[in-house]
C-alpha cells in the first residue's frame, strides 16, 4: 500500500494533455445553438430502441471513480451519451469524477477503504496500474478476452504486447484510436523559398537549412539572430527530448523516449543502443553552431506554438494541425507564410522513421469488489458493446437524424455541428474523452476539417492533412512499451528523471564530452539502471 500513502501526500498533481489543436471559431453567427442540439440529442435518446447485440434484461450498475479535463460534460444526464446507452443497454453507469490535478490523492483515498467500498471500476490515470494490481485491488482480465472480441479487434495483434503489463497480464479496458499519424516535421516553405531551396531530404539538406535559418534575417524584423532553426518538444520531466533525432539515427524509442527495441529484438533502454552516443554528438555540434538554442530545454507544445505564431520558428516535429499557425502569420502582415508537413529527417546513415501515435491507452480498470459481486463478465460484456459498431457510432457519431445522417452507407456528421472541428463536436458529448472507447479515423478527419475533403481543403489546412495522412506513411513506427516494473519504479524520479535526463543536457551543451556521459551513465547502471534494464529485458523475453 506504499504507494497510497505516497500518492495521499502528493496532492497537487501537474498534468499536461497533448492532443489537437482545435481550429480558430468562425465569426459568422452560427445558425443554432449547442444548447438546442444538446436538447435535440436527448430528446432523441430517450427514444432509442433497445440494443439486440446486448442488453441486460436485469439491469447492470456500473460505478466508477474518474478523471475529466477540459470541461467536458459529465452528469449523467448532461448530454445524450449516457441516457442512450442506458437506453439501448439498460447499463447504467455512474462515475464519481475529479479534476485531473490531485486524482492520485482521491484514488488513494477511495482504495484505502474496506474492499466494498470501491466502485466497480476505476481509471488509474497517473496512479498506477501495477501499484493498483500488486495490492489486489484491480482484476486481471487475461481470462475474459472471449468475451471481448471487439476490443480485442480494435488493439489488434501487432499491438497486443502494448495492452500487457510489466507483470504480463492485462488489467485495463482501452481507449483505442485509429489514427496513426498525430505529429509532423513542419518546416517554413516561405523561407525555403527565400533561401532558394527545395524541402531537405538528406541529413546535409537539413544542416543546409538550418544554417541557413541561422544566418539570415528570414522574418525580416532586423535581427539577424533571433530566428530559431530547430525547435523540438522537451517533455514531460525531460524524458522526450530530442526524439526527432534519436529517430534520425535509427533508435525506435518508447513513448518516454526511454527504452528501445535493437535490431535483435533485444529491449533496452535507449543509452544502450548503438547509436545513442553518435545521435548525442551530432546533436551536440548542432547545438554549438546555434541551430539548436541554450533554451531547448525550456520547450513545451506550447511554446512551440508561441515561437511559431512569433514568426522565430523555421522547422519543429510538432503536431500536424499546427500548420494553422501561419494563418496567424498572414493575418499579421506576413502574407506569403506557410507551415508545410515534409516527411521525418532522414540522419547520416538514411535512418528515416517517427512514432506513430499512442494507439492504445489506459482506461478503466474492474476492481476486487467488482469481482467479488461477480459483475467482471457483465461489465466486460458490456465494455465490449461500446466497441462494436453500434457503440462506436454512438460515441463518435452520437445519434442519427440528429447529429449525422446516412449517405450512402456512411454516417456524415452535422456540418453545423463541425463547423468549428471538435469544438461544439465534444460539447454536446461527441467523442467523450474522460470515458473513452474507440475513436474512428473518419470521425476524427471530419470534425478536424469540418467536413471538408482533401481537394476542398485551403492551402493552410491542407498542410496538415499531409502531416497526418500523407508524408509520413512509409515511415511510422509502433512505439515499444515502457514496462513498470519495480526496478523502473523505485528508480525512475533519483537515475532517469534527475539523473540521466540532466546529463544528457550537460552533453548536448558541451558541459561535459560524450565520453564523459557514457562514463556517468556507467555509474548510475551501477546505482541501480541495470536493474531496470534487466528487469524490462526479461518482461519482454516474457511476452
């Protein structure tokens, strides 16, 4: 229970959500209002039809303890999702929901009661899963997987190792996304052009336009020295940095950009690759010429965006819907900018490779008490449901005459209902994140582009279509898992969090050689790293 107690005495949580940009709001008054089509969605549940793919004729109460963000709607009569599942199934479900920042304090507050006191699930978020499943309060569902094909399906094959903990069982129902692409290199096509110079396909081309970024005053503001020419996303604790070119040099890292897969197969941490310490050099010499700024490590998503509606920024992998920024740029005076998606950066030996985005994560864990009111195949049963076409429809699409139509066997949101992307889309409870289920790619590319296709697309907007569905499909790579193991928990804030994450920026400053990183990394390995490693080594020999 160690981690309860630790959990209760770390209140305040920071909690970051990457996703998409939502598009800018139309200044046209709109012709209805959210408050109407809400009301018309569950007017329209409260006439749904009863499932036949599944309902309980008895009833099913699920109970729940979870996090929400970004004020999404989430009584259960607050929008239409809930009512019309409780129609169609006759599952009602009934979450306790906290605010992203302190959830671990009201998880382990809830888990330090007597077993029937939890609720039937609960999201683990932040907390943990393996802390959860080491004190016997989370159900393995290994032994429940015929009773979801569906999401089974959905996580497919390739990926089932992901679904699986560092112990090998699986302890949670997904949230699973169809959308492989998410981030893209971008790089300033007006400054290309001002430098007379094609998009880079080789590592020299690259270093060719960033020096030339370097050297020239591009954004025209008379200072020769402000505009950056490679910005790239620090990450949480440190631990993402410079993924791009880790990439670069072949090295296919985990989401923490932590671990890797070698040619092998082996599994290891990242610093045990063979190029790792060819990858920190070059991008030392990358930060001794200026194409890589003293603040690197000062970079969020966010400031990414601010640097590139500041018109500094010349080339970043950032996410693909950020292209927008240079409708910003032209609405101040910069007429010809443009943001355009390229495909990865090939490095010096023609590596050339991105992550595809995190297609599986966790969503709902079914706790001990759940089990022992011999509720776990009911709950599984009806999780599955939300993964079968008729769920996802309702998830995605909401409900039909009222927030899509059918054309020609294909569900066609409403385009008022778009029409600022995922705005008004997830207010009325469309794609309702804090539960999760099955995110569709069609459903996704309409609300980004409000229904528009690829030939209606503007010039901005198309750039990124590209990122997401073009450029880089010859390039993706799915992520290795980051196991979480004992050793990877006991050591992870002391060796990689404030150890080898700041000697790597030491590194890439020139504060200390390369050498002298390899022979500090040697140390914390005898510190207690080669535990991690060997004990992630061994899960994935497992699995």
């Amino acid at each position: 229970m160690k981690k309860i107690f630790i959990a209760l005495s770390l209140f305040f949580v920071v909690v970051c959500f990457a996703g998409c940009a939502e598009s800018k709001q139309k200044e046209e008054k709109k012709e209805y209002s959210v408050e109407q089509i809400n009301q018309d969605l569950l007017d329209a549940a409260s006439q749904l039809e009863k499932s036949e793919q599944l309902y309980f004729d008895n009833g099913l109460e699920i109970s729940g303890l979870g996090v929400t963000y970004d004020g999404r709607p989430t009584e259960f009569d607050g929008c239409y999702y809930w009512p019309a599942i409780e129609k169609m199934t006759n599952a009602h479900v009934d979450i306790d929901w906290h605010d992203a920042e302190g959830y671990s304090s009201s998880v382990a507050t809830t888990l330090l009661m007597d077993i029937s006191q939890l609720p039937d699930i609960v999201n683990p978020f932040s907390f943990g899963i393996m802390d959860l499943a080491d004190d016997g309060l989370i159900v393995p569902l290994d032994d429940y997987l015929e009773l979801m094909p569906d999401i089974v399906a959905a996580v497919g094959e390739e990926r089932m190792d992901n679904w699986r903990q560092a112990d090998g069982h699986i302890y949670y129902i997904p949230t699973v996304s169809s959308i492989q692409g998410s981030q893209s290199m971008m790089v300033r096509q007006d400054w290309l052009d001002e430098l007379n110079m094609d998009v880079p396909e080789t590592w020299e081309d690259w270093l060719a336009l960033w020096r030339g970024i370097r050297d020239n005053d591009l954004n025209g503001n008379g200072d020769s020295e402000d505009e950056i020419p490679l910005a790239l996303s620090y990450g949480e604790d440190g631990e993402r940095a410079m993924t791009l070119l880790m990439n670069a040099f072949g090295i296919r890292a985990s989401a923490d950009c932590q671990f890797c897969v070698l040619d092998d197969g082996t599994y290891t941490m990242v610093y045990e690759h063979p190029k790792y310490e060819e990858f920190l050099q070059a991008v030392s010499d990358l930060y001794k010429e200026g194409i890589i700024k003293d603040d690197f490590n000062t970079y969020d998503y966010n400031k990414i965006e601010e640097m590139m509606k500041e018109n500094l920024l010349g080339t970043t992998m950032t996410w693909a819907v950020s292209s927008s920024n240079a409708e910003y740029l032209r609405e101040n005076g910069d007429a010809d900018a443009l943001w355009v998606a390229t495909a990865p950066v090939q490095g010096p030996d023609g590596n050339q490779m991105i992550q595809e985005r995190e297609l599986i994560s966790s969503s709902w864990c079914i706790t001990a008490r759940a089990k022992e009111e011999e509720k776990v195949e009911d709950i599984v049963r009806f999780f599955n449901w939300c993964f079968t076409q008729e769920g996802a429809y309702l998830y995605n699409y909401g409900i039909e005459g009222v927030s899509y139509e059918m054309v020609e066997d294909k569900p066609v949101l409403n385009a008022d209902l778009i029409a600022d992307s995922f705005t008004d889309y997830r207010a009325v409870g469309c794609n309702f994140e804090p539960f999760g289920g099955l995110w569709l790619e069609d459903a996704f590319m309409q609300c980004l582009f409000s229904g528009k296709t690829e030939n209606e697309l503007d010039e901005i907007t198309a750039e990124s279509f590209k990122g997401l569905f073009e450029v880089n499909d010859d390039y993706f790579y799915t992520q290795p898992v980051t196991f979480e193991t004992n050793a990877y928990v006991k050591y992870r804030s002391n060796l990689i969090t404030a150890g080898i994450c700041p000697l790597r920026d030491q590194a890439i400053r020139g504060e200390i050689t390369v050498e002298e990183f390899a022979q500090k990394y040697k140390e914390l390995k005898e510190q207690g790293l080669n535990k991690v490693i060997k004990e992630a080594e061994a899960i994935s020999k497992k699995n």
